[in-house]
C-alpha cells in the first residue's frame, strides 16, 4: 500500500513514450513496453515527483468528477502493480 | 494475417569480443570488422526502426563497447526516439566512457555473469582478470545510477551458483535479472557435451527461481529462460517468427532471429540495399516462417499453435532435420525422444572440454 504522503515516481529507466506507430501512449520499461489506456496515461502524467498520492488521486477525482475513495482504489492498484514489477518507486 | 511491426531490435554492432565464452549465440561463421556498418549507417538503420515501429532498441554484439563509436550510436538512437539497452560483459568500459553513455541518453544496462567468482567466471568467458573487471564496472553503474539488469547465464558447469547470482544482483541494486539457461545456438551446438544440464539441475533451477520470486518481490524481478532440452514444451520463439522482433547482423544482415543463419535456404537482406520496413514487410526470409501456415501435424490441430507457434525453427532444423517441423521440445513432436535422449547423453559426459569462442577476424 502507498500511504497517503508517500511520493511516487518513475526511476530512471522508466519513461512516457508516444508511440505514434501504433497511436497509445506507452511506459517503456528495460525490456519491456507497458500499453497504457487513457486513465493509465492520466495517473502517469500526475506523477510530478514531488505531489503525495493523495494529492494525485485529488486532482484526478477533480479532473474526472469522480469520488476520491474510488480513484484511491483505482490509483493503488495500478501504481502498486507497476511498483511491483520495480517500474514505480515510492518515496516516504 | 496482418502483419504487426515490430517492437524491438537487437542491433549486433559488431562480432568482435574479448571474452570467447563457449555458448556464444554469434554464428559459427564471424562476420569481420571490415565488413562492419559504419556509424552512419547503423544510426540510418535506427531512425528507419523507428519510423517502422521498434521501440526498444538492445545494442548487442559480440562486445559493443569494441566499437569505439559507441558513444555516437546511443546518441542516435536517442536522438531517433528509441529505448536504448546496452548489453555488455563490461569489458572495454572505463568510467570515463560510461559518464560519456550516461550523457548520450543511455537508458539501461544489461551485464552479463560468467560466474560468481573470479575463478568460474574467467574458466568460461575464456579472458583472465575479467571478473575483477567487470565487478568495477557494475560499481560504476551504480554510482552514475543506470538502470541494470544482471544476465547470469548458467549451465551445467555453474548452476549451483545460481543462489549466489541472485544474491548478487540485490547486492549491485539490479532491479532485475535474467536467469538464463543456454539454449544451443551458435557455439553453444558445439559445446552441448560441456554445458547440458541435468534433468535434476533444471529442476532444482526452477525450484530455485520460484523461491526467490516470492521472497525477493518488489525488489528484484527475476525474469527465468528454462532448460529448454528438458522443458515438455517449446519456447514461444522471437515472439513469433518476424512478427515482433528482428536481429541486424554487423555487416547489415537482416534476421529475424539471432541464429537464423542456420537455415541455409534463406535469404537474407542487408540495410545496405534495401529499406528495413521492405525487408519487414516483404523479404521472403521474413514471410516464410511467419503465422503459422506453414506448421505441419501435430502443430496444425494443436490448442498451443497460438501459444508458442510450434517453437523455434533453428532447433526444428538442427535436431529433428526439417526447419519448418514442431520444435522436438514438444513432447508431441516425433523427435521429442530423440531430443531427450540427447540431454540425458549429453548431461552424462564428465569429461567433455570446451571448445571456446574464436576471435572475429
């Protein structure tokens, strides 16, 4: 679980990438390229290296009009997927 | 079928390589420095793979760090928009040369593991002192933080030291590793009696890897290549023959795999004559093997067709005598009995000497 100040990021090695071949935006990771659909690519792009998570899922559940404690839900799963596969580092 | 682009290049700069490790995946047959792609040339090659849609680009050899223009084609293929992976032994980097990739954009590394010791490490890369070498070099990339992967390649004479390679990895701050069992291409044919493994020690591997992926999650991804005589089923190769990745040989050989040269009735294109996107798209060695028309029985009614597109054609050829055949891996291939008693044959001879990499002229 991030906890609620906790700052995740992208390490280096991890970047955004508009592939325009195949018109997605995608994660490119050391051997690996992660497909990212539309609310992917919005938590990525609020990942600023400085904001605390739930400062991201604010301005996401702003963004989209949307209950905070869902986006939360949304939010930790995904990012705790990539953190997983060490594609996301949290800092305290 | 529609044919995808690609997603990922394997650019083998060059066949030169200090080390002469005996399961070498370069051909038998080196291609010569004076044949080499000029750094122009590869950086055309790069901006091409991008526009046809390659994102990730693996700069492989050989050794590339021999090339002493290095520098100059990770600029270019960042310049070109592309995921640039170094794949090295570490030997010819010094720190100097590394801070000069860092700036060039480089985005990862990938070092390769002989041995966890000085003693097996310097045995099978054949080359004295490249141990203690190669243990500065991954200090380096520590210290200028680049991304690594640890590539600890393991077979009969190493792979009970695959819990120290693991533990190595953490120790470096590789976010990953790539346990690698050799697959008998290239040199690594010649020297099966050497390297096989035993059914037991692919066993205790798998056992091994299964173990640290539980223990070691979050902090180290573990990334497995099984033994591929002692697997039941084949390896779902190249991702599927020229539908997701391809091989530039160092004199401008397109291949859709690394080992593909041993299918002699191929021919292959060079990026010296043609665009790389027509040699995707349209060279016969590129359409021949591709989907999975061209499958015999048991494949063509088999559920795992779609799965591992009856495994590799370079293995199909070199043990059961007919590339476009089942991979004898299946255990539903005619030769499967064959290929198992060809491990357990090879795996048995105590004795057998290695026959190591020569040097590319």
């Amino acid at each position: 679980m991030i906890a609620p100040n906790a700052v995740p990021y992208l390490p280096r090695g991890v970047r955004l990438h508009r592939d325009h071949v195949r018109d997605r935006w995608v994660l490119l990771a050391p051997e690996r390229t992660i497909s990212l659909d539309m609310i992917g690519h919005a938590i990525i792009t609020e990942l600023d290296g400085s904001s605390g998570f739930a400062q991201i899922v604010d301005r996401l559940a702003a963004k989209y009009d949307a209950p905070a404690v869902q986006i939360a839900g949304d939010v930790q799963q995904f990012l705790g997927q990539l953190a997983e596969r060490r594609f996301l580092e949290v800092r305290a | 079928m529609k044919v995808p682009a690609p997603l990922a290049m394997l650019a083998e700069l060059t066949h030169r390589c200090p080390l002469s490790c005996p399961y070498c995946s370069n051909p038998v047959e080196l291609a010569a420095r004076s044949g080499e792609l000029t750094t122009e040339e590869w950086i055309s090659t790069f901006k091409q793979a991008a526009d046809l849609g390659v994102l990730q680009l693996h700069l492989s050899g050989g050794e590339p760090a021999t090339r002493r223009d290095l520098t100059e084609l990770v600029k270019g293929a960042r310049d070109a928009g592309l995921y640039t992976n170094l794949i090295t032994s570490g030997i010819g980097l010094t720190e100097k040369r590394m801070q000069e990739l860092d700036a060039a954009g480089l985005d990862h590394i990938q070092l390769s593991l002989q041995g966890t010791d000085a003693e097996m490490a310097d045995r099978i890369g054949g080359y004295r002192g490249g141990y203690d070498r190669k243990m500065q070099v991954a200090g380096w990339i520590k210290d200028i933080g680049f991304p690594l992967t640890l590539n600890a390649v393991l077979h009969r004479q190493n792979l009970h030291q695959l819990p120290r390679a693991l533990e190595m990895a953490v120790e470096m701050g590789a976010r990953r590793i790539e346990v690698a069992i050799v697959q008998f291409y290239g040199w690594a044919m010649l020297n099966r009696n050497v390297l096989m493994p035993t059914r037991e020690q692919a066993k205790e591997a798998e056992r091994i890897v299964a173990q640290a992926r539980e223990d070691l999650k979050g902090t180290l991804v573990i990334d497995f290549v099984p033994a591929d005589y002692h697997s039941d089923y084949p390896k779902r190769c190249m991702g599927g023959w020229g539908t997701t990745g391809l091989n530039i040989a160092p004199d401008g050989q397109v291949l859709p795999c690394h080992a593909a040269q041993t299918i002699k009735h191929l021919n292959f294109e060079n990026v010296r004559d043609k665009l790389l996107a027509d040699i995707w798209y349209q060279s016969d060695a590129f359409k021949t093997y591709r989907g999975t028309d061209f499958l015999p029985e048991p494949c063509q009614s088999c559920d795992r067709k779609k799965i591992d597109f009856g495994g590799c054609r370079c293995q199909a050829l070199a043990v059961a005598g007919d590339a476009s055949a089942t991979d004898p891996v299946c255990v539903k291939s005619p030769f499967n009995e064959e290929m198992r008693a060809l491990a357990e044959d090879f795996s048995a001879e105590e004795t057998a000497e290695i026959t190591y990499r020569t040097a590319a002229g």
